[in-house]
C-alpha cells in the first residue's frame, strides 16, 4: 500500500473543499468536509468528465457542465437513470494532512 499527499486540512477553509490533480492515481480528487467529517472523491464527472465542486449550503457535490447532482456517497441524485458513481478513496488523516491510501 502507498500512500499519497494531497492536501492539508488548512486548505479546505476558503470553500469547505479542496481540488487537485494527482499524478500518481491519474486522476483529480475533491476533498471536502460535510458535518465535521471528510471524504475524498474523484472529481471527474462520470458523465463525460466535467468539473465537481462541492455545494456546502445544499450539502451536495455538483457537476458544472450539464447539472449533475451527486450526494455525498457519490451517488447521482437528480437524474434516477444514472447510475455511475463518485469514485470513492480510503484516506488517512496524520498531522492535518490528507493522504489517500492506494
Ligand atoms: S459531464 Fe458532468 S453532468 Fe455531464
């Protein structure tokens, strides 16, 4: 098992979530936190690959390009035809920084 850097905790501040791009998975990951707890998941759209940002307000994370909605399990919640899902990470959090085991 690996584990994998992404961010530290300071950086979900601003928006209540983080983005990034991580080279070693290949893939961009949104880290965000609902009800004090923390979750990492793809960012990449299942659809066909738009941008997902996290709504804390509504408590939803959403896609940007054609208005999937998908809640926190990762599942879409707006389009009941839908069936992919938010690829989910196991992650560990040590000394404030977030790392993805792999
Ligand atoms: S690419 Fe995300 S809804 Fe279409």
């Amino acid at each position: 098992m690996i584990k994998i850097k992404i961010c530290n905790l300071s950086q979900l501040k601003n928006k209540n979530y983080f983005v990034t791009w991580v080279k070693k998975i290949k893939d961009e990951v949104i880290v965000f936190k609902n009800d004090k707890k923390i979750y990492v998941k793809s960012s990449i759209c299942p659809h066909f690959g738009g941008p997902i940002t996290y709504n804390q307000n509504e408590k939803h994370l959403y896609c940007h390009w054609h208005g999937l909605r998908f809640s926190i399990d990762g599942k879409c919640i707006n389009q009941k035809s839908f069936k992919a899902c938010l690829n989910n990470y196991d992650f560990e959090l040590k000394d404030n920084y977030i790392y993805i085991k792999k």
